[in-house]
C-alpha cells in the first residue's frame, strides 16, 4: 500500500472513530432527556394533585373564624352582654423555624408589652404544631398597627381581630349573668371551640348555664400568604354562626333598684311573679365587676375577691343557704290547720316552753320567745301577726316534724328552684328520716320546736322563700319558676298544690295584720295608700345562746361582731287586694327582720307600685 493510501486510510479510521463517539454521545443524551422528559411529564400530569397540594400549602394558611358569643338581653330588650373588638396576637408553631425568635422580635416591636414568655414556650412544647396558641390578647389599635407594619419580622405569629365579652350592667347584674374565662384543661376536650387560641366559656350564672346554646360554631378560612407570612388574598371562607341569643325575665331597672336598695349590704333580693313564675329581679350582694375577667384577672385582685369576709362572687340569692327564721311560720300554721288545729285555739306565752331533757342536769330544756316577757294569750293570727315562739313551739310538738315537711316540700322548700344553675344549692327541710339517713341518730322532740320556727336543722334559700310564698299566695297554682324568656307561659293551671282557701284567708289575713295593724312586725315598714304590701319577717340565730348569757343579759346585735349578728328576712307580696308579685329579703347579720329586711321589701314594692307594675317583655330576634 502506498503511503498516500495509508494515509488516507488513517484519516478515514479517525472521523469513524469521531462519528461513534458523537453517535454514543447524542444517544446518551437523548436518553438522559428522555429520562427526564418523562419524569418532568410524570410529575406534572400523573402527580399534578400531589405537588399542587404540597405547592398550595407552602403558600396557603388555614385560619379559623372566632363566632361571636350569643347576646344575652333583659325583659325590655336592654342588652346586658355583648361582644366588643379584641385585638390579639397568635403564634402557630409550624410556621416558624425559631420561635424564639420570633417572640424575642415581637417584645422588640410591642416593648411597653408584658410576655410571660416561660409559661408561653411550655405551652407552645406541649400543644400541637398547627394549633394556634395566644400570645398577646387585647392590645390596643397602636400595638395592632404597629404590629402589623413589622409582622415580617415575627415569622409565624398573626395578628388578629376577635371578640370579648362585655357585660353593660355592671355589679348589679353580675351574679345572675356570670362571666366568661378561659377554658379549663377539662372543657378543652369536650368544647367545640377548643381548637381557638382566644376560646372562653361561661363560668357562672347564665353564661354558663346557658354557654352551648351561647357559644357558637366556628367558622374557616383558606388564604394566600407570602414568604413574610402576610395574608395576600382570601381564597375560601366559611364564615362562623354567632351563638343564640337569650332574654332573660330579669327587669334591668328594677335588677339595679334592687341592688342599691341593699345599700351594700352583705344579702340578697328575689322579686317573682306569682302569676307566671318569672324572675324578675334576682339580685345579690356585694358584688363585683365581671368586666374584670374579660382579660387576665391579677392574683392580688382574685384574692380581693375570695378573702372578701362579705363573699362577693357568691350568688347569695341561690347559693347561700340560711336558716329561714320566722318566714317559716305561715307554712308551719298551714300544717298546723291541715291537722286540725283552730284558728281560734289559743296558746299562752310567757316568753319560753319546758319540755323534758334527761341529758340536761336540770332535766329540763328551754326554748325561749324572742320577746322575754312573752305575749299572752294568742291564736294562729295574733301569733303570726307578733311573730310568737312559744305558739309555734307548741303546735309544732303537736303537730310533729314529719307534717311539717310535707308541707314545706309541697311548696318548693328543699329543692332547686330553677333547673340549670350549677352553682344552686338546695337547702333542707327536716325530717325523721332525713336526719336518719344524714346524720344517723334517731329524731329529737327539741329538734322539732326548733324546726317549727325555723331555726336548727332547716336551710332555705331566698329565691326558694319568693317561689313558696308566691305558690301560697297565688292559690295552690303550680308555677314553673324561670329566668329565660319563652320557657315558661303561665301558672301550670293542671298542677294544683293541695291547698284549703279557707286556710289561705287565714294566713293572709295574719300576714296582712303583722304589716298593716299596730303592733305587727313589719307595721314600720307598712305602704300607706290603697295599694300595700303584706308579709312577714324572720330572724334567724346564727350562733348558740348560753343559759349563763341569759342571766347576765343579752347582748344587742350591734354590740356582737358582724359575724355573730342574727340574720334579717322578709318575706312579702303585693298588692294584698290583687296580688301579683312576691319579694324575698335576706340580710347577712342584718340583726332583725323587722329593722333590715322589711324596710328594703317595702322600698322594692313601692317602686313597682309606683312604676304601675308595668313589667312587660319586648320580643327579641334571635332567641
């Protein structure tokens, strides 16, 4: 082979050599695309759902919408709770990297803010990632502007606007209204509001009587966010249902009648239709600002409130039992003329009854009148007019305890009076077999006489002595007591409460002489005029008197500390010619029916004399 042949050859042998390198090359190459055409392709046709949600929640935040809580109105439509603008501040942990940091950046922002920032970060620890958990609540519109003008700096905290409760009525109202605060660690798993950083719920009174229907649903929205985490655009909304709204049968002016009536004294007032069963003032004092639980209460502030010796966040009116002192009477002389006791018997008082004590040195018990030197002769109505011990000793050891706690339960005594207030204690009424079942010794006959005027083991409640006043007066008429408007019609005219008219007149008649004829009880208190009130008066013992305080003579009730004072009751209705309302009056220590209880009655019937008893609802939206 010449050399220009092999020459030839060797260039020839290279551009092969060349054109299989570039062929292996493209090859590889167009695999290589291939691979990722179909890979790109599968990615965005076959898993197009998969990345888009992925894609979607890096900019798209799920927030919930807080409902507002349902408004809570009076008997003439005066709303008493309503719902007011709450700025606040959340942090959802999944959507920050460090927050720490975050929360270091916002006391930068807010300096004049207070963050407990070790009890915050043991809750951020300890809650879910994407529950949000509050920060900041109740700032004002600065803070909030300022805020939202930096939020790039606090990556995965969020300004927002809620709502809080704001009670219009102050301390008069407080008591029966309630308030609301943040849920315990038990209602967070039963609450349907739960999952809500700002969630409060009733504590006391109607707001939590009442706190499902009030509270609500929650409400969602999607929105778009950027890098910073500031919303750009909503993209769904599903808005939150407001709660229910409630009217109550509570008469606001009259509510705050009542209230500065006490004069700030420790007590309370029940004022009820005895036609309808309706409250329409229940009051309770002192009292306190519920306002103050619309945020953060202070511990010096709380602990004002409990070692308050006068126990201001007590509903005296429900809660407090006491024993019911001579306002008994008129349903122990019911007894009494059911078991064929006369209205005309007559008994003589000369200030105390003996019965046998072989317990006792001497072998004999007193029980003394509350007047020293006694009464007289006197029958059922001078008794009940004058208020005599010793007569209701008497025809209460007749008549025996069993009988009189039949009479007393007939009426509602031992039993709650509404049916939704936690916080509503029951109270006693005496008997043979209560004291067996609840003590465990056998019924003395001592114990009777004390039952038989109110004292020793027997425990009422002040709405309880306005509801069993209310069903004697009224007729025997069952009445469904109630607080809420819509739940209660009328009188339950096919529930008749066994009852002799002629026993009713009786028992009026002494009622109307203890406070319209000298020498009555409550005869200082008396409403001139033709429209008048009748009642009666009751002084309850809250400590034991020795036989050796006696002989050295009683102590006054404004000599004793507040603490060892007798307790003051009245219970009334009115007008006698037409009855309509009966009023309760409890004051704590208050040393006498007669000089605390029944001037503060006779105040209250005036006022609802003078305003022409013209307590009538006006129809609400929404209940």
């Amino acid at each position: 082979m010449s050399e220009s042949n092999k020459f030839i050859f060797k260039k020839y042998d290279a551009n092969a050599s060349i054109n299989r390198r570039t062929a292996i090359i493209t090859i590889a190459k167009a695999g290589l695309f291939s691979i990722l055409g179909a890979r790109l392709a599968y990615l965005q046709i076959v898993d197009k759902d998969k990345y888009e949600i992925l894609s979607d929640n890096n900019r798209i935040t799920h927030r919930l919408i807080e409902p507002q809580r349902g408004i809570i109105y009076d008997l003439q439509g005066k709303p008493l709770a309503i719902n007011r603008q709450r700025y606040e501040v959340v942090i959802i942990r999944e959507e920050t990297s460090d927050y720490i940091k975050s929360i270091e950046n916002l006391k930068n922002i807010l300096p004049d803010v207070n963050i407990d920032t070790e009890k915050l970060y043991s809750e951020i620890k300890k809650t879910k990632k994407f529950i949000p958990i509050k920060v900041l609540d109740d700032l004002s519109w600065d803070q909030f502007s300022r805020l939202n003008a930096n939020i790039h700096k606090v990556d995965g905290l969020y300004p927002q606007i809620g709502f809080k409760r704001y009670y219009t009525s102050g301390q008069s109202h407080s008591h029966i209204i309630g308030y609301t605060a943040p849920l315990d660690k038990k209602e967070k798993d039963t609450n349907t509001l739960a999952d809500l950083s700002s969630a409060k719920s009733g504590k006391l009174g109607i707001e939590k009587a009442k706190d499902v229907s009030l509270r609500g649903k929650l409400g969602n929205k999607n929105v778009e966010v950027n890098a910073n985490g500031r919303e750009i655009r909503e993209l769904d909304r599903y808005e939150s249902i407001q709660g229910k709204n409630i009217q109550l049968t509570i008469d606001s002016d009259l509510q705050d009648y009542c209230y500065k009536s006490l004069n700030d004294q420790s007590g309370c007032v029940a004022v009820t239709n005895i036609k309808t069963g309706e409250f329409y003032a229940l009051v309770s004092s002192p009292s306190y600002d519920p306002n103050l639980f619309s945020k953060s209460i202070s511990s010096e502030k709380w602990n004002s409130l409990t070692d308050n010796i006068y126990k201001p966040l007590i509903n005296k009116s429900i809660s407090s039992q006491y024993p019911p002192g001579s306002t008994i009477k008129p349903f122990v002389a019911l007894a009494a003329l059911e078991n064929g006791v006369s209205e005309k018997r007559e008994v003589y008082c000369n200030g105390k009854h003996e019965i046998k004590d072989t317990s006792l040195e001497s072998g004999i018990k007193t029980f003394h009148c509350w007047k020293e030197e006694g009464h007289g002769n006197v029958n059922l109505n001078e008794a009940l007019k004058v208020s005599c011990d010793v007569y209701f000793y008497q025809i209460s050891r007749e008549i025996g305890i069993n009988k009189i706690a039949e009479v007393c339960k007939r009426f509602g005594f031992g039993q709650n009076v509404f049916d939704s207030f936690y916080e509503e204690k029951k109270g006693i009424v005496p008997s043979k077999d209560w004291k067996l079942e609840s003590i465990g010794t056998p019924w003395m006959v001592g114990e009777t006489l004390s039952a038989g005027i109110g004292q020793g083991y027997f425990l009422t409640t002040c709405a309880q002595l306005s509801l069993a006043l209310g069903q004697l007066i009224n007729g025997g008429e069952k009445i469904i007591p109630t607080i809420v408007m819509g739940k209660n019609k009328d009188v339950q005219k096919n529930q008749k409460i066994s009852l002799n008219p002629k026993h009713l007149a009786i028992i009026k008649k002494g009622l109307e002489d203890a406070t319209n004829t000298q020498g009555g009880t409550s005869f200082r208190s008396r409403i001139p005029g033709n429209l008048k009130m009748a009642g009666k008066t009751g002084t309850s013992q809250v400590r034991v008197i020795s036989s050796q305080e006696r002989e050295e003579g009683l102590k006054k009730n404004n000599e004793l500390p507040w603490e060892k004072r007798d307790h003051g009751l009245f219970i009334g209705y009115g007008p006698i010619n037409n009855p309509q309302y009966a009023v309760s009056v409890i004051i704590e220590h208050g040393g006498s029916g007669s000089g605390a209880a029944a001037p503060v009655a006779s105040k209250i019937f005036k006022y609802l004399f003078d305003n022409n008893l013209n307590l009538k609802s006006k129809s609400i939206s929404n209940v």
